[in-house]
C-alpha cells in the first residue's frame, strides 16, 4: 500500500510543485535549508502545542512544516548541485527528530492526565521507529529495502488524523489511530525483515 500510494502521487504532486521549486532554485534556496526549516519547524511546533493538548492547531502547524519534504528532494534534484550524501543524512535525521516530536509531545500530554492510552503511545513509538532503522540498517549492509505497508508518509497521515480528530473531540479517534498505527508499523517491521532475510539468502 506504502509503495503504491507514493507512486500514484508522485508524478501529479511533481507537477504542482515544479513552478515552486524553479523559484526556490531562482532564490539559492538551498534544499538542505529547507530540510532544516521544515525539520525544526515541525519539531517546535509538536513540542510546543501538543503537551498542551492543543492537538488541532498543532496537527496544522506540524503539517506546515512536514510539507518542506515535498520540496527539499525536488530542489535538490533539479539543482546543479544533485542529491548530496550530507543533504541525505540531514534530511533523515531531521525526520527522524521530527517523528520523535510528534509522539513525545503528545506522550507528555497523555502522562500528564495519566490516561490508559500511554502504553500504546510507547509501544507505537518503537514500532514505528524499528520500521525506519530495519532500513537504514539493511542500507548500511547495501541492501535495498523499501516498501512495506506503512512507511513514513502512510505513518504520519494515520497519527496527524487520529491527533487533529482528537482535537475536534471526536470520540476514540487517538485511541483508534493508534491502534492502527501500531499493528501496521508492527507489520511493516515484519516485512522489512522478510525483505532482508530474503536478500542474504
């Protein structure tokens, strides 16, 4: 599902950014800056809202900044410049940042009321962060592994949704989401596994 929702996007979201990314490039907008707006951004902005419990007006401000990703790899690939291996790493540790915010800012809130729901926070952050190191390990070892049902745009719809419905008070919509959201990082985890053992074998 992870796959084919990005494919079945790219080409229609390439071409309306496309005029934007020409003025970014026109600008000397640098796609590492970007990365680093849209990664700070959505960090503060999770830290700050969400402990709060202002879980609506945080899922918009979080969302702002999560959409630099659609720039970022654009404007480093139609620059003269290309994908950098520093640009590469900064941009997947700025996600990374960027998916620890989002669970720990809501996580304090959670403890805070010391509500039911805090376990699954905890087991839904690992899950989801063992989905993205089972790559990044099998990468180090040269092993191409992508795909999966959930991968990190499907993850941060799912949890964005469940945290902005939250906010609208809409009945069990965190706890629903983050079911969800677990049992498909728990899955995705398994697949990626799949993926690696069928590659040294």
């Amino acid at each position: 599902m992870g796959i084919m929702l990005q494919r079945s996007l790219r080409d229609p979201v390439a071409k309306i950014i496309a005029p934007f990314v020409k003025i970014l490039i026109k600008l000397r907008i640098s796609a590492n800056l970007i990365s680093t707006i849209g990664g700070v951004g959505s960090v503060c902005s999770a830290l700050y809202f969400f402990p709060k419990g202002d879980f609506f007006l945080g899922v918009i401000w979080v969302a702002a900044f999560v959409l630099f990703d659609l720039f970022d790899g654009a404007v480093a690939r139609a620059s003269n410049k290309g994908v950098s291996k520093w640009g590469a790493v900064l941009d997947s540790t700025l996600d990374r940042l960027s998916d620890a915010a989002i669970f720990v800012g809501a996580l304090l809130f959670f403890i805070k009321i010391d509500d039911r729901l805090v376990p699954l926070f905890l087991i839904t952050a690992v899950a989801s962060f063992m989905v993205s190191y089972i790559k990044a390990r099998a990468e180090s070892l040269n092993i191409v592994c992508n795909g999966g049902i959930a991968e990190r745009s499907e993850r941060l719809i799912i949890a964005l949704t469940a945290y902005g419905l939250h906010g609208l008070e809409v009945d069990y919509a965190m706890a629903i989401g983050l079911w969800i959201l677990a049992l498909l990082s728990v899955f995705t985890m398994a697949q990626r596994m799949m993926i690696v053992y069928k590659a040294v074998k």
